[in-house]
C-alpha cells in the first residue's frame, strides 16, 4: 500500500510532510533545495530495484511483496480499539519509515479492514483535528473510508478501508501498460472522486494526488483515492508547501496560495504514468531538478510518449498555467474519459 497518510515523524507536524524544507518561498525553496539536498532527498520517493521488484523508500508506508510479510502461522487478536469495535491482528500490511500497517476486523461489521499506526505526539495529534474532521465527512466510492481514529501511548491510531490490490502504481507495473481503456476506466472513478471532494463547500483539496496515493481492488477494477491526510479545506487562505516534486503544479511552490486546480495538475501527471509506465520527470536526477523545471513551465519528457492524440491532449490541458487549467474541467473531462476507445 506504497506510502499512507502524512506523517513526518520526530518534531515535524504529520501533514507537513515537506514543509519544514519547502518554507513557502521561492529563494527559501531553492536555499534549502540546495544546502541541505541530503535532507530533502530523504523524505521525497525514491526507488530502488531489489530482486526485480521497486520498494518505496520515502516517509510513506510501501506494501510488501508476500515473502516481505511477517509471516505468521495463525492470526490473532493482538490489539483491540478503545470502543471494542476494531480488531488488530498480527499480520502487518506494510510498513514504513514513520508508519506501520496492520490488518484487523470490524467486528460490528465482519469486515478486513486497515489498522495504521503513526509516531507523533499528543500536541502533533491535536494539531490534526481540523484534517479528522474533514477525513470523517468524506464518503465516496471513489474515496478511502476513514472509519476511526484514536491517540495511544505515543501513537496516532487510525482505522480505514482495506484495498486488496495495492496501489496503482503497483498494479501499473503488474501490467506493464494498460490499455487505453483500462486507462480511462481508472481516469473516470479518480475524476468521480476529485470531483466530489472539490464540490464540497469550501472545496476540499487533496494535495497529493499520485498513483502511489490511488489504491485498487484488482478483482473488481475499482479505484479510490487514499491518503486524504494532506487534505485541507479551501478557506480563502495560503497553503504550506506539501506533495511530492513530480506531481505538485507550479504554484504550490509559490508564496501567493493555490486552489482546487492543484488536484488536476497532479491527475495530468498520474494519466502520464498511466499511458507511459514513467514517473514524470524520470530524467531528472534529484527534486532540485525537478523544481526547477515545473518552475519554468518545463514539461517533462514523457510527454512525447503519449501516442493517443485526446490523451495528450487533456494531459496538457492538466498542465497548464494555473489561469488556462481547465476551468470547466468537469464536463470536459468527463466528455473526453467516458468516450469510448476505438
């Protein structure tokens, strides 16, 4: 389940994944972007080939091949949640730098579902009510369900529905690359969701849409949004500095604010992946790169890739300037993804 909610670890807030280098300002950016890239590099993705799979090496949290897994030879109840309700077994999920996933039972309901489990303290946990409250309104088939959450002993505990399949970049990679309508098929349910979330009122902006954010049941096809911990309601205000490098449009690097249509520059970039099987910006070698090109209105390679013509041409619709971006994207792209392939 490559990378899930937000987290930092040590004195840095969960949901500011990358603020505490990405300051909010250009020449702040770029100064720490260039003296301090060890640090930087740390907490952006990164892969590496071990064996002939990729493992995610970032502060999110990577499923894990089944020899990966700890292994037991019979499940058990090892933890139970303080209204009785959620079951956590022994068998863990996934797991990463700042978060460990387990599986467990509903027992009201009967169902598998996600036990995850984040460092933080009571003050970061506090911090984060304003993004539970969002996390709890949220209901969409399209969209993770946030079941509960809780604060123990030094953990942020929190309960979500189970995806069987991983993520789309996993499954992506199972694939090789899709077919076009398998593509669009994905599109049309991620679409579903972003456009629920930015009707809300005020609009809710995910922040860091990505195929590794997007989880999917490979039985029956069906997508959904994850990771809704970088979500933040849109109040008329500036945002921190949060995503990662190859998604994130140009004006989150900007001290002015953004809005919505951060969420469909980053859907530009995960149909790219979708088309290519690239993660945008391949070419480049670090996120210092990367910044500079988005920052320049730099496109990235992969682009001239894309064979289908109305494919590339949403792409670059996704990655205009922010004032050219879609601005009647939900019919639009609705139109063009529901079309059918030849």
């Amino acid at each position: 389940m490559e990378h899930h909610p937000e987290n930092n670890g040590g004195d840095t807030p969960l949901h500011e994944t990358s603020s505490y280098l990405l300051n909010g300002t250009t020449g702040e950016i770029m100064t720490d972007i260039n003296t301090d890239f060890e640090a930087y590099s740390k907490i952006q993705p990164h892969y590496i080939e071990q064996k002939h799979q990729y493992v995610l090496v970032d502060n999110y949290v990577s499923y894990l091949h089944d020899h990966e897994l700890h292994k037991h030879d019979r499940e058990s109840v090892i933890e139970e949640s303080p209204n009785h309700r959620y079951a956590k077994l022994n068998t863990i999920l996934g797991k990463g730098a700042y978060k460990v996933v387990y599986k467990a039972i509903d027992r009201e309901e009967g169902y598998e579902v996600a036990w995850n489990c984040c460092q933080t303290t009571t003050a970061e946990f506090n911090d984060l009510n304003q993004e539970i409250k969002i996390l709890k309104q949220v209901r969409h088939p399209n969209i993770i369900n946030f079941h509960d959450c809780w604060y123990k002993d030094t953990e942020f505990i929190f309960v979500t529905e189970l995806m069987t399949s991983g993520t789309l970049r996993e499954y992506i990679r199972k694939l090789s690359l899709p077919k076009m309508k398998i593509v669009k098929r994905w599109s049309r349910q991620i679409l579903k969701g972003l456009i629920y979330l930015h009707s809300h009122n005020p609009p809710i902006i995910h922040r860091d849409i990505k195929c590794d954010n997007i989880f999917i049941n490979g039985a029956h096809g069906e997508v959904k949004i994850g990771d809704m911990g970088t979500a933040k309601m849109k109040l008329g205000k500036k945002y921190t500095v949060i995503g990662t490098p190859e998604f994130m449009a140009p004006e989150m690097y900007e001290e002015k604010g953004y809005n919505e249509k951060v969420d469909i520059y980053a859907f530009g970039m995960c149909l790219l992946e979708m088309v290519t099987g690239e993660y945008p910006y391949n070419e480049c070698k670090n996120p210092a790169q990367i910044y500079r090109k988005v920052t320049s209105g730099i496109k990235p390679e992969s682009l001239k890739k894309v064979q289908d013509p109305e494919i590339l041409d949403l792409i670059s619709h996704c990655l205009d300037a922010e004032n050219e971006r879609l601005e009647n994207y939900t019919e639009e792209i609705q139109w063009i993804i529901i079309r059918p392939c030849d």
